[in-house]
C-alpha cells in the first residue's frame, strides 16, 4: 500500500532498527518503546489485520515469534516475562492499519505497560456460554 508506514519500512523507504529479517517477515524496534525492547512482527505481505490472513501467511508470520522473542529475552538478563500482543482494528486500539505483533518485554510490576483481563464470569450462565460457543463454531465451518 502506497501510505502504509510499515509497507515503507519493508521497502526501506523509511529507517528502523530492524532485529530480523527474512523472505516473509520483517522485525524491528516499536518507536514508542513501550518498555525497552517493545518489538513489532510485521508479514511483509500487506494485511491490515488478522481477518486478512490466509492459513500460509498465519503460518509463515507467527511461526517466527518465538525465535525473535527467545532473541529479546536474552538480549537482556533483566527481562522477567514479555506480552505478546495482537490489535485488530481501531476499537481495539490498532493505529497502524498493516497487521502487526507486539513483542512488549517486562521488566518489573511498575514498568509503564498493563493489561486489565476484567472477570464477568458472574454474567453468563452455562447456556448463554453454549450459545456464544455454538455461534463461533458454526462460523467457523462456513
């Protein structure tokens, strides 16, 4: 895409700080360094998001991740754990419309990055459960 920040950084149009590269898959540090490290996974087709991906695609990006994360990880003997996150679409906090993984690193409890998994377990009952399950994989078969 011809505005795609990332589609520029593929094509070495605009700089990064690449940490790998190969025939599919492009990795470099996140500007904002959310906490030192914060890495972004990009495929090197254009998609903007994981609804865009075929089963290839899927395959050859993610089946990277853990290579660059075991990388980060021990390029630095402080990191305790690390976020791997995924952002699909605005609501959902994507502002780079080229599909991308975020490889954030932590470091302590207080570093400047979180996630709140809220518990509404209380909020459905066992057939309200079944229905969303069924719904899910029904679509999935279409």
């Amino acid at each position: 895409m011809e505005d795609c920040i990332f589609c520029k950084i593929i094509k070495n149009e605009i700089p990064s700080r690449k940490v790998y590269e190969d025939e599919d898959v492009i990795a470099f540090l996140d500007l904002t360094q959310v906490t030192k490290g914060h890495t972004l996974v990009v495929p090197k087709k254009h998609v903007a998001d994981i609804y865009e991906y075929d089963e290839e695609l899927a395959a050859r990006t993610f089946s990277r991740i853990p290579k660059i994360a075991r990388g980060l990880r021990d390029s630095d003997p402080s990191i305790k754990g690390m976020n791997i996150l995924n952002n699909n679409g605005e609501l959902a906090y994507q502002s780079v419309f080229h599909s991308h993984i975020h490889l954030i690193p932590r470091y302590t409890e207080t570093d400047t990055f979180s996630v709140e998994f809220g518990d509404n377990s209380q909020k459905h009952s066992p057939e309200e459960l079944d229905t969303i399950k069924n719904a899910i994989q029904t679509r999935m078969e279409e």
